[in-house]
C-alpha cells in the first residue's frame, strides 16, 4: 500500500487548466482515468487527509503509484479524451458499463451494390444502417417478414446470392414475392437500392408519407376497376400498420429522444435505455456496473453518456436526451453530444407530460433490472458460501455464520416506533421467520435503547424456551440472577404458552443465530451486545452496518473493519441490512396508515381527507393535536372556530377511556397505580412487550 505524499506533485507543477489525468501502480499500469477543469483544484482533492476521503477513493490512492496529467484547450476535448483512454486502459477504479446481453439490431448493409436486410450483433461497421436495438432477434424478424410485401428487399446471405445469379434460378422469397430478386436481374442494382432506402425512411420513423402513398395507390386502382391490384394494395397498408403496431406510440409523431434511467444502492448500479423515433419506442437496452469510485447520479449518467454515443455519429445521437440527474458540469457534455450529432441536442430531466411518464416506466425497468441482478448473483452457490467464508474471516470467527439475524428500527419523529428482524440461512431469505416488534414502553428518536429492548426480548424468547424444554442443565439458565430477578413459573407462564404454534411445535424464536447484524454504527452496535451480555449469552456474534460508508462495526473496537468493495460478505450483509429495513419501514407505514383511518379524527362529523391531512401535517402528530388550543387548531388553513371545537371536543372524548365497571354490582372500579401489573413498564420480563407477530408479508 503507497503513500500518497510519496509521489503527490510539488506545489505549482500542476496547471490550473483543463485536463485529464492519470493514477499508475507500481507496475505502470492505469488505474484510474478522469477529466478536470482545473487540474490542479481536482488532484489536489486526492491529496487530502486519507481519513476525509471516501473509502473507493481511499484504495484507489493507496494502490496508485504515480499520477500524470495532459493539458487540453476545453472541457469537451477532456471529455473526448478520457473516454478514449478508458476504453485503451481499461481502468480498474473507473465506473464500467458491463451489457447483461449481445442486443441484436436490424441492419440494412448500405455499403453493398446490393443492400441486404439482416439482424446484426456485436460492434456497429461502417457503412450500415441500424435500427434498434431490440430485446430478442424474433422481433425483428417478425418485423422484416411483415415489411417485405411492401418493400421486398433482398434479405438472403452472399453465397445463396451468388448460386441464385450463377443458376439464374431465385430463391423461395423470390418466388412469393417477398423479394425482388436483384441476383437474376428482375431489379437493377439502382432500383433496389431506392427500395433499400424506402426501407430504411419508414424503419426511420416516416410512416406517414408511405402509408398515404399507398392508399392514394389503392383508390386510384379501385376507381379503375383493378380490383385485384386494389386488394394487394390493401393487404399492403394492413401489413405496414400491423409492423407499426409492434412498437406503441409512446410520445408524440417525429419526436427522436433516447431516455436513460438510473436504478442504484452504495455498491452496484443499473442503467436502462429506451430508444424512441417517430414517437415508438424502437428499442431497448440495459447495463450494470460495479460503484468501484464514489459517484453522484450525474456522473453515472455522464459515464452511460459516453459508452452509448462514443462511437455513434450522426442520426444515431438523437435531437433529445433525457435523463435523471444532469452531469456536473452540464455545458460540455452538451457540446460534445451536438459535435458527434452535427446539430443541437438537448440534455435535460423531463419535469411533467408524456415524456415525464414514460421516464418513469424506465426507472421501473431499472429498478427490474437491479433487483434481477442480485437475485441472479446471490442465487449462485459458490458465491454464497465465498460471502459467509469472508463474513468469518473479517469478523474472526470460529465458523460460518450459517444464520444471521439483522435488526433495524424505524419511526416517524419518535412515533409508531417499530422494529424488524428478517433471516438468512445459507445466504437466502427466511420470510417465514421474519418477525416484527412494536415498541410501546417509551416514545422518542431514541434507536440505541430501542435496540437494546428488542434485542432482549428476542432472546429472553430464545432463553425461556430452551427453559420450557428442559435443554439448559441445573444451574446454567443465564437468566438467573443477571438482573436480581430468577425467572419463576408464574412470571413466565404466558410467556412460555406463547411459544408454541396451535400443533405444538417450538416457534422460531426458539433458534438461535450464529451472528446478529444491526442497522446503525458503534452506538446500536453496543446497544445490541450490552443486551445479549446482560442475558448471560456470550456465544451470539454481533455487528453492524453503518448506511453512509457500508463500515462493518463490532463491540469493542474504536475503528471499523472496513470489507473490499467487491467483497460479496459485503454484498450479502448490505442485502441483509436493507431487507431489514425494507420490512421495518413497511409495517411502520402500515402502522401509520391504520393510525389515520381508525384515529380520532374520523369520527369528527365534516371533516375530509384534506382538512384531516393538512392537521398532520401542520402539528406533525395526533398527539401534538390534542395538546394544541382552540387558536392554534384555527391556525389550520380552512379550519374555523366552531370546526375546531368539534376536534378538540372529539380528540378529548377519544383520550378518556371507558371506566371499569364491575357486571355484579355495576360500580366503577378505579384505576390501578402504576407499577402494580405485571405487565407495566417495570417488569423486567414484558416491559413494553407487545406482540411479535410472523414476518408474513400482505
């Protein structure tokens, strides 16, 4: 590992002027390419504190050996030039667009005396025109039989061309009519290279002028009593609008755009493209790419950018690019789309209408394309059983962790507080052992104490039902005496009766993991093994993942331990910690809708939907409602005087409950004092425990 300061350049050497710049290893290959506006203000952001760094960019310095630089003249001349070097070097730490798949085109081979229409893959040659690309080749196929009534091009190989002229016999198409048989001279050279182009307008995206053509065509044979003409006319116009009903008007007539969206978490992303011409969506691709450098959405964009118009010039950079993010800064990149185009190209975010709608079908299908990625990845055995391996190794224990457990909470400015604990074994999901909390025995943004409590409640289920069956031996239940407190028949009766399902069998609290993942930094981290350590339980592994630099943190260390970014441990504990917080935030939602439909306010005769949202979300709460005066509700846009009473009057009724009456006598029981059940806050066994109820998702 190198030493930036040991090859970083001395002050004034490097030119405050465009560029791109250059990272070598020791061995002098390129790892890293990027382009500056001011070479000096960017390398000197490298060179900086290593612990103020990003970690992607923290391993890229420490590989890197020496750095270099070339001056340009402008900012599109860098861009230019980077995109040349990356594709010569082949950088490591720069981001790379990998396709999933070989995107089939329709191509018509221009460049011929005799043009031919046949679906082509790989790079684009010189010469040819293409259309697409399509998601399957069938398509395309599908496409050219249904336009060879019209325009019959010539669509065989080379060698059935040279038989067919040498036996001056044509082929199949030749003799249906789906072809003009240039190889025996039905056509001249000139002839079918006119209908080429004919074939190329309408694949362009100019119907119209065809389509009128041939009903102009079909009326006047009509009017002179060709009738057999007429009808293939007819039959013509059908086949035409039957090969444009293949691709759905999706933006209005003439409008050529390319639409690129961008689906992403902390380590991987995908980029789908939908191209559009003539208003059809004419075809579609997609990538995905390692994050091996920090990257805003911008600069992902910038980056499908250049991989998708690098080598495209002409009417393949479409009038318009839409996209999610813009990249910073936009001018150049701009310039450069309308240099390689040879007119205006506009890059902007749609804001509104069609094309703001179909933005989001593309985002949809990156998303899709995201999630099909880690499913295909983490279905994979061997990948599976490496990321467990690696987990082990990074947290030093004695064996895979073949069960891990992940915890997250979750709230909305301290209510409806929730928590989530989702398993995997063996690397897969085990919905049917998903498990949520509500958290009643305090209110507050208080993570750390609510982790404490759930992870004691988990495991006081895990200790009382080993308990229950008998497998702790005398005088090893870790429950006796860790809070002054030995856990009795009676105070664990309920609890114990709740552990087992309607046959009888232990419920899943009754296994443990071999490793218990949080979502948080040190803090919840320590909170999670205060707990475990408090039950006496001391062979559980715990760690946490922290969101902002996916760090792995355990109890006990000041400094995290930091995975490679192509570590799949790392993977499969990020997948972990977002599925847990997935199904945190969904049952929090869910808590939090139930709470509006059934809440005090709808019993509140007049009041809709939009005056009830406009209470929430002026006071931020329910609670905080009820505690507001007659004034401050009135403060509620469209909330009068006599409207206010009525809530205040409504939110009093729903905060005094019914008395306690006994059915003998009909007396009002009072209240217990606090403290007194054994189901209050300071019960060591069901403090604030509510139900845990089956990960079952609706």
């Amino acid at each position: 590992m190198a030493d930036p300061s040991s090859y970083r350049p001395k002050p004034g050497q490097i030119p405050d002027s465009p560029g791109v710049y250059r990272f070598r290893d020791e061995h002098r290959r390129v790892i890293y390419v990027g382009k500056a506006k001011s070479l000096r203000q960017r390398l000197a952001n490298y060179f900086q504190d290593l612990s103020g760094l990003h970690p992607r960019t923290r391993t890229m310095v420490t590989t890197a050996a020496s750095v270099e630089w070339t001056v340009v003249s402008t900012e599109v001349e860098a861009l230019q030039l980077e995109y040349s070097w990356i594709k010569e070097y082949d950088p490591r730490f720069n981001v790379k667009y990998r396709d999933d798949k070989s995107y089939p085109y329709l191509a018509v081979t221009m460049n011929e005396e005799f043009p031919r229409v046949q679906v082509m893959r790989g790079h684009k040659k010189k010469g040819v025109r293409y259309f697409g690309p399509y998601a399957h080749a069938w398509a395309i196929r599908d496409t050219v039989d249904l336009l060879l009534r019209v325009f019959p091009v010539r669509t065989c190989s080379a060698g059935v061309f040279k038989n067919a002229a040498r036996t001056g016999r044509p082929c199949l198409l030749g003799y249906i009519g789906k072809c003009s048989a240039p190889c025996v001279g039905r056509i001249s050279a000139e002839e079918h290279g006119e209908l080429a182009e004919e074939f190329c307008d309408f694949m362009g995206g100019r119907t119209g002028t065809y389509l009128r053509r041939l009903e102009k065509q079909m009326t006047e044979a009509a009017e002179e009593m060709e009738y057999e003409r007429a009808a293939r006319l007819r039959d013509d116009i059908e086949a035409l609008k039957k090969a444009m009903e293949k691709n759905a008007v999706v933006l209005a007539d003439a409008t050529d755009a390319d639409l690129i969206a961008v689906a992403e978490d902390e380590l991987e992303a995908a980029v789908q493209i939908f191209h559009v011409r003539g208003g059809r969506v004419r075809g579609q691709r997609g990538w995905v790419t390692d994050k091996v450098e920090d990257v805003t959405t911008g600069a992902l964009v910038e980056h499908a950018l250049q991989q998708l118009y690098g080598e495209e010039r002409g009417d393949s950079v479409p009038k318009e690019v839409l996209v999610p993010a813009l990249p910073e800064p936009v001018e150049p990149v701009q310039l450069w789309l309308t240099e390689r185009r040879g007119s205006n190209v506009s890059l902007r975010i749609p804001q509104r209408g069609d094309k703001k709608a179909l933005m989001e079908t593309v985002e949809r299908n990156a998303q899709q394309a995201l999630v099909l990625h880690k499913t295909r990845r983490a279905s994979d055995l061997t990948t599976r059983s490496r990321a467990l391996e690696e987990i082990a190794e990074a947290l030093d224990l004695d064996s895979a962790p073949l069960r891990i457990e992940c915890y997250d909470i979750s709230h909305l400015q301290g209510d409806d507080v929730v928590a989530s604990m989702v398993v995997f074994e063996d690397g897969l999901q085990r919905k049917s052992e998903y498990r949520r909390f509500q958290i009643k025995g305090f209110e507050g943004q208080d993570d750390v104490r609510s982790m404490h409590e759930v992870i004691t409640r988990r495991f006081r289920r895990y200790i009382a039902e080993k308990e229950r069956t008998g497998e702790w031996s005398d005088g090893e239940n870790p429950l006796d005496g860790t809070d002054g407190t030995a856990l009795t028949d009676a105070t664990e009766a309920p609890l114990t009766s709740s552990l087992k399902d309607d046959d009888g069998r232990p419920k899943r609290f009754a296994y443990p993991p071999q490793l218990v993942v949080v979502d948080g930094g040190q803090p919840q981290v320590a909170a999670a093994k205060r707990a475990l350590d408090e039950l006496g339980i001391d062979d559980i592994a715990v760690c946490g993942l922290a969101k902002r630099l996916e760090e792995v943190w355990v109890p006990d260390d000041d400094d995290p331990v930091v995975l490679p970014r192509s570590s799949e441990g790392l993977y499969l504990l990020q997948r972990v910690r977002d599925e847990a917080h997935r199904f945190a935030i969904t049952y929090q939602r869910t808590k939090r809708a139930k709470r509006f439909r059934a809440g005090p306010l709808d019993e509140v005769p007049g009041l809709g939907e939009t005056r009830k949202q406009a209470l929430i979300k002026h006071f931020g709460s329910v609670k905080r409602l009820r505690a507001a005066t007659i004034e401050q509700i009135c403060e509620v846009p469209g909330i009068g005087r006599k409207t206010a009473e009525t809530i205040a009057a409504a939110l009093a009724r729903a905060a005094s409950p019914a008395p306690a009456v006994n059915t003998a006598t009909g007396e009002i029981i009072d209240d217990e004092e606090p403290g007194t059940t054994a189901g209050s806050p300071g019960d060591p066994v069901t403090a604030g425990a509510p139900e845990e109820r089956r990960g079952q998702e609706t």
